[in-house]
C-alpha cells in the first residue's frame, strides 16, 4: 500500500492580498519560499518514487524546493494548474462579491457546475486533473508520489478520492503549504491526514 501526498503551493502577494490567481503565473514570496523550505525538510526522509507539480511558477516553485533535498527531478503537467477563474483573475475577494454578487453566492453554493465567465467549473477541474493523477499513479503501484498543486485542485481532487460531492470542495480548508496524505491500492483511496502545516 503506497502513499499520494498533495501538497499545495506556499503563500504568494495575491494570497496575502485574497486575490483570484487562478492561472495567473504569481511567484512565490518570502514566506512563501520559507515554507517550501520546511515543507521540504518534512519531505527530507520520507522515500519518494516522484514529485509532479502545475506549470505555474508557484507550485512548480514549490516542488523544486522539496525536489531540491531529495536529489530528484520534478516533472510537470498542465493537468495539476489550478483552476481558472476567468474575469475574477487578478481581483480582490470584496471586489468580485460587490461587482458579481449573484455569481459569487452561485459559485460558493454551487461549485460543480457553476462557472466563472472565461473560467471553469470545479466539474471542468475534475475532468483533467483526476484522471491525470490516476494514470501516474498507476506508474507507481508500490511506491509514494508526490503531487505539488492549488487549493481548488486539491479540493477537488480530496472531494474525488473520498467520494464527496464536488459542491462540498469550499469544505475543505487546504493552506498554503499544507500536505494531505492519503494511502492508495489501484483506484481505492484512505485519508490518512488533511491540511498539515504544522510540521
């Protein structure tokens, strides 16, 4: 029985600020990098067999940090960027609620198949993103895989592997930095811890 950890990005300026990122390519910052760091210490000995990560600088950033004290290599995929939020990207959180207040009440209560203007669903997010980590994972059948990803990813794929109704992502509180584990045989998933910062 092998182990699939997700780990989300470390804190940027736009999440400080609770900007919409989205897919806009924002770096990580100075805490961001500071927690990579400890992310990656927490990694140090634990055998990992590879580490995905999004094309996004944050979280490609991120996984090259961890990377960095494994002595591996990352590999990317597009399937793990985060979702898009279309016209909300580059938005604050009071703007978006002001200028879109319909579909920001539809898109907390709704998030499967609501979609931002120009942006994605959480439906849209399932439809690349899990059977992406599936085909990997079948790669390693024996060995634990790091996946280095967002917040809405990973909701999306945590609702996924436990069986959730996608509606229930906003549930699930993932931090910047944060490790989920889960333990994995074939297509069968067990939570094993959620939301780690603290490590």
């Amino acid at each position: 029985m092998a182990k699939l950890y997700l780990i989300r990005h470390g804190e940027t300026d736009y999440n400080n600020a609770l900007r919409f990122q989205g897919q806009t390519d924002i770096p990580l910052n100075q805490k961001g990098i500071e927690q990579a760091e400890k992310a990656a210490d927490f990694f140090r000995d634990i055998p990992l067999q590879a580490i995905y990560t999004s094309t996004l600088i944050r979280a490609r950033t991120t996984a090259e940090i961890i990377a960095g004290v494994k002595g591996m290599e990352v590999q990317e995929t597009d399937a793990l960027r985060e979702m898009s939020f279309g016209i909300w990207e580059n938005m604050n959180s009071k703007d978006i609620q002001k200028k879109y207040a319909k579909e920001w009440k539809d898109f907390f209560a709704s998030p499967a198949r609501t979609t931002i203007p120009q942006g994605e669903s959480m439906l849209d997010v399932q439809k690349r993103a899990y059977p992406t980590v599936q085909e990997i994972l079948d790669r390693y059948p024996e060995g634990d895989v790091a996946f280095v990803a967002h917040g809405g990813i990973i909701r999306v794929l945590m609702c996924t592997m436990l069986g959730l109704d996608l509606n229930r992502a906003w549930h699930l509180h993932v931090g910047n930095a944060s490790i989920t584990c889960f333990y994995y045989w074939g297509r069968s998933y067990t939570l094993d811890y959620a939301n780690l910062t603290r490590y």
